[in-house]
C-alpha cells in the first residue's frame, strides 16, 4: 500500500511539473510573439529587452524572467515565426492536381509572404548573418535551415510528381536557389522597388520546369 501511494505521489509530482513547464514554455511563446514586431522594425544590433518591453504590453521584469537575455529570447522569437513559415505551402502541395495548378498555389502564397512579412524574413536573415559570430544562434539557424529546405523539397517533388519526372538537384542545392532568389527579392522589396515580387515570380515559374 505504502508503495502504491508512493507511486501515485510520483505521477503527481511528474504531472504538476509537466504542467508548469507547458505553461512557462506557452508564456514564452506568449512574449516572443509580442516581442517579434520590435525585432522585425529595428533587427538584432538596434534592439534591447527594455525597448522590447517598452514597445509591448509586457514589463522589462516578465521579459527577464522568462529569458535568460536578448540572444535566448530572439532564437524563441525566429523558432516560433519559422514553425509557422515551414507549413505555408503544405495545404497547396497536398490538393494540387497539375503542375499549373501547383505552380499558381505557390507562387500566390510566395508574393503574400514576401509583401506582408517582410519584416519577420528580414529578421531571419538578420539572424542567420548574426550566426557567423554568435555561437549561440548556430544550432537553432541550423535547424531552421533544415526545415525550410525541406518545405521546398516538398514542394519540388510534388511538382516533378505530377509530370511523372524526378528532382534534378539535391534538396540542399535547390533550397539554395529559391533561399537566394526570395533574400535578393526580399532587399529590392525593401527597398520599394515595385517589380521586385513580379520578378521574382516570373523566375521561379521559369525555373520550376528546367529542376524538377
């Protein structure tokens, strides 16, 4: 009996510090969506937790306590936004029947993403420079990296699925084509150059036919 109760005394001590970290983890996310229109307007170098809070609804203290500093915070911020930006086109690759089809669905939610968030992409590049010198930002960039070349993996092979045909690179070469052109249309974007979504439209469409 006594080891019974001992064991359910454990459940319930695994539970209530499961539960508590949900909750810490769910604040986290909390904050870091406050905290992603300041990162995305001023960029890493510009932006401290103070102006974080100050342009929240958050005080300078919660911040702090729920982040170790600016770097731990930051890499939860681009992790959060990321998670989200892998699925985008998951919907448009699942129910497409044609390559025509396929190739519309993508490149509309390729013009949206790059006209209504620019800011959040600049903020990605902004972090993966920043991991050049910061060790700390590495693992996190390198997962990341991994995951949006994997959305556009899917993307390829759904493509040359349906013409009956096979990738001709490798994932790693074709993220690298599509990461370059979306970050060059993304600076000539920012920098209120009107044709740089419809050229970057064009290339891809262009492109798709002569890689998968």
């Amino acid at each position: 009996m006594a080891r019974q109760a001992t064991g359910a005394a454990q459940r319930v001590a695994v539970a209530t510090e499961s539960l508590r970290d949900e909750k810490f983890n769910a604040r986290r996310v909390e904050l870091a969506e406050a905290a992603l229109e300041t990162l995305g307007e001023l960029g890493f170098a510009r932006t401290s937790l103070r102006e974080i809070a100050q342009n929240s609804a958050f005080t300078h203290g919660v911040f702090h306590y729920y982040f170790s500093d600016k770097l731990d915070l930051i890499c939860c911020c681009v992790r959060h936004y990321k998670a989200k930006c892998v699925t985008r086109y998951d919907e448009v690759v699942t129910t497409a029947q044609s390559r025509d089809e396929l190739t519309e669905g993508f490149l509309a939610k390729l013009a949206a993403t790059l006209r209504d968030e620019a800011r959040m992409h600049r903020l990605w590049y902004d972090l993966r420079s920043q991991a050049m010198f910061e060790p700390a930002f590495r693992k996190d960039v390198l997962e990341i990296d991994k995951s949006l070349e994997a959305m556009i993996w899917r993307i390829a092979t759904r493509y040359a699925e349906l013409g009956n045909k096979k990738p001709a690179s490798s994932p790693a070469a074709l993220y690298a084509l599509f990461d370059g052109l979306f970050q060059s249309a993304l600076l000539r974007h920012l920098a209120n150059d009107e044709k740089a979504v419809p050229d970057l439209l064009d290339e891809v469409r262009r492109l798709l036919p002569t890689i998968c």
